[in-house]
C-alpha cells in the first residue's frame, strides 16, 4: 500500500511541474511567478585569460560578500596561479547575487566567478533565494499533499539532489561529505546540520565523539589499521606546488649532467663586508647574491649558449640577448623562481635593489607574472639554508642553473705553503646535456669563479 502511494505521489509531483512550467512560460501569468524578469537580470562575471598560459587559479581571499554593491574597478578577490596573485576586479556596477568559488577553491578560466545584478539592487536576494529553492519546495509541499493523509512519509528531490539548506551544504562541501551518503532527519527527508555532524563523528560543540572501536580493550591488527587510515589526512596540491609538480616533470624530461667546484671568496667577504654600510644609507640591504648575479651575466657574455632556451618542438636554440637571472625564493607560498630583469645593464646596487623587491613582494605573495616572464638562466643558493653540494634541476625552457652551497672557515694553503683560514664556497652546476657539453660548462664555471675570487676585476666595467 505504501508503495502505491509513493509511486502515485511522484506521479502527482511530476504533473504539478508540468504545470507550473507552463505556467511560468505564459506572459499573461509570469509575472505572478517573478521568474523571466528575475533571470534577465542576472550577469554572470568570468575568469578571463590573466596570460602567462595560465589556465585556473585558486582564490585566496573575496573582498566582496552576496548582497554588497560594487562599482567598476572595485576589487573583488584575489587569485593565485601557479606562478602568481592577481587581483581581480569588477567590470560591472551591481549587486552581488552569488559567488561560485569559496576561497581555496579552484576557479578555471572562462568559468563564472559570481553573478551580478546589474538593473536593481533591491531584488536580488529574492530572486536568488527563490531561483535556489523553489522547485524543492514544490514538490515537498505536492508529495506533503499526497501522502499526508495517509501517514506516508515521501522524500523526492528533483534529479537525485539531496534536500538541505545552504548552510548545512556549505558544511558537507568543508568536510568534503557526500550528502547522499548521509541518513536525513528532518521533514520529507531533508538532511539536518546535525545529522553531518553525525556522520562526521562530530558533537555540535566541537569535540570529537570516541571511535566505538577504540573503546574495546582489545582489538585486533585490522581493526587497528582500519582506524589509523581514518585518521590519514589528504591534502589536495594546489597554489605554488601545482606548479612544482609541472615544473619538475617536464624538468625530468631533460638529460642533466651535473659539474661542481670550489670558491675562495675571503676577498669578497672583506669587500661586502666595506660596502654594506654605504649600501644601507642608501635603503639597500647588500646580500653576496648580487655579486654572484653580476659575475654570472658577465660569464655569460663569454658563453652565450648558456643563456638560450631550448625549442625541443623546432630542435632549435634561442639565444636571449638580455640577462633575466631567475631566483629561487623561498616565501610563505612555497619556492618560486621570478628573475631580475636585465642584469646585464645594471650595477651591483641596482640588482640588489631589484633582489630586495621581490624578496619583499614574495613575503607578501604580490608577485606578480611579469615577475616570472623570460627568464634565461637560475641561480639558487641553497647555503641559507646548509648544505655544499647538490644536484639542482633545470628550469626548462632554460638549458643551466647554478646552485650555491655554504661558505664554510676552513684551512687552505697560501702562495708561500703557509696554512691559512679561507672562506671557502661549493657551487653545483646542472645543464642540458642534449646542447651543452661538459667543457662549456667547466668553461663558464671558471669565468663565474675567477670574478668572485677576485671582486676588483668588476671595477673595470660599472655595469
């Protein structure tokens, strides 16, 4: 008998939106129903292409909330690549009726970040409101009709979706719960905050119920592993390790080899050391990194293959006639690589000046894409952080990169056989091994550690 009712319930239920779809397509009734004036008015705002071939980004944060009133050129959230943040901003002047991504969600381009009502600010909420509800509540109301009076209980949604509010929605999409899977308690089937707080585990006040399982005293190896997997925690890649992830397959597609040598820079220790004073006067904090930036683009006058990219779809190489220096920079967001533009024309203070920028926009995660554009060559040092010797991975299109070990006080012979205390430097060096072959890079390695051993020879060119 129940399952008569059910049947002839959703039959009834079926009809009833017949009508009412027709209903609502008449212009003689539509107004009764405020739907085709409603939806004219929706505009929906799209990630547009923000360049560098990036295709989705994740939103970091939404100045705007449903219900604020913009104006064009009002920023409305901030966007992270996997190479930079952009900041988005309005195109329309309206109110917002809807944002389609949360924050730490991921936005792809050309998809629709969030709905603008741009004719009247003073209906939107109703017409989102009832554009999101209302064919739920009609057939909760048509089935109530049918089947209360003969005490069936009928739970319909339209195309399979689970009945709930926003907010409970908004709380399985955190915790990243399916609804189907969770039991409904409230009228007509319609799932409660707290039956997912329920099927999370979880007390409404925020402790966390005691796993039945861990209550016995004894339990068995499977019972034991089957809780610690449900203690696992998965934590999507996003943001700036998207990127790693990209960078360092298609890095693996390179053959490397790698050369690494020793510096004694007590020189340079001495003459940084003269000049970091006059630096600061000037509002420039003066790291060794210039230098090896400066020694670096003037080795590469000398060899210029090793400041090409290589075109594997051609088989050919691109020579770069200016010096973009990338920069492995560790920041809040992860490493990320932007480079000092035209290291060739510029001084010492100059790149230390431009270092310091970006250091201080990677520390507030500013950088932005022209930041990463057309970098010909990579330095890391990785003596800020310990470690000699290493083996780093080239940054393709770019053919070497350079990293930089920790200067270390140990003992060395001087010219007259005396045993005297140096500062003594590690460099690796990895290259493309299909266009640079071993001489090269040993060739460049001593042009780059004859000028850092002896600093005075910068002296003889400013730039």
């Amino acid at each position: 008998m129940a399952g008569l009712i059910q049947r002839h319930g959703a039959i009834v239920v079926r009809r009833f939106l017949t009508i009412k779809k027709s209903i609502t397509q008449n212009p003689l009734t539509a107004g009764r129903f405020h739907t085709g004036s409603q939806l004219n008015k929706l505009v929906s705002f799209n990630l547009s292409d923000i360049g560098e071939g990036i295709r989705e980004v994740t939103v970091k944060e939404w100045f705007v909330a449903v219900g604020d009133t913009v104006e064009q050129f009002d920023n409305l959230c901030e966007v992270q690549s996997d190479k930079a943040s952009v900041t988005i901003t309005s195109r329309y002047e309206g109110k917002i009726v809807k944002l389609h991504r949360q924050v730490d969600q991921i936005a792809l381009v050309g998809s629709p970040l969030l709905d603008f009502d741009v004719e009247d600010a003073q209906d939107s909420d109703e017409s989102s409101s009832s554009s999101s509800g209302s064919d739920e509540e009609v057939q909760e109301q048509a089935v109530a009709s049918v089947a209360g009076g003969h005490g069936v209980k009928v739970a319909l949604a339209p195309c399979g979706k689970v009945l709930a509010t926003p907010a409970v929605r908004r709380i399985a999409m955190e915790h990243k719960v399916d609804l189907h899977r969770v039991k409904p308690s409230g009228r007509n089937g319609r799932v409660l905050k707290g039956d997912v707080l329920e099927y999370l585990n979880i007390i409404p006040e925020g402790t966390v119920k005691p796993h039945p399982t861990l209550q016995r005293t004894s339990q068995t190896p499977s019972a034991v592993g089957a809780d610690l997997r449900q203690q696992e925690i998965v934590v999507p890649i996003k943001g700036v390790a998207k990127i790693m992830v990209k960078s360092m397959t298609e890095c693996l597609k390179i053959p490397h080899f790698a050369y690494s040598d020793e510096l004694d820079v007590s020189r340079l220790v001495k003459i940084r050391e003269d000049l970091k004073s006059e630096a600061q006067t000037q509002g420039i904090k003066l790291t060794y990194m210039p230098f090896f930036l400066k020694a670096a683009s003037k080795a590469l006058k000398q060899f210029p293959i090793l400041n090409s990219t290589f075109d594997a779809t051609n088989e050919c190489l691109i020579y770069k006639p200016y010096h973009n220096i990338s920069i492995a920079m560790d920041t809040p967001q992860g490493l990320v690589v932007p480079n000092v533009k035209n290291v060739e024309s510029k001084s010492i203070l100059e790149i230390a000046s431009d270092l310091n920028s970006l250091q201080e926009r990677g520390a507030k995660g500013s950088l932005t894409p022209n930041d990463f554009a057309n970098g010909t060559f990579s330095l890391s040092n990785i003596g800020m952080v310990g470690g000699t010797y290493t083996h780093p991975c080239i940054l393709a299109p770019q053919v070497a990169i350079g990293a930089i070990g920790q200067t270390r006080l140990l003992p060395r012979f001087d010219a007259s056989g005396q045993v005297i205390a140096a500062h003594i430097m590690a460099v690796s060096w990895s290259a493309d091994h299909r266009v640079i072959d071993g001489v090269t890079m040993a060739s460049f390695s001593n042009a780059w550690k004859k000028l850092l051993e002896n600093p005075h020879l910068f002296l003889l060119d400013a730039k």
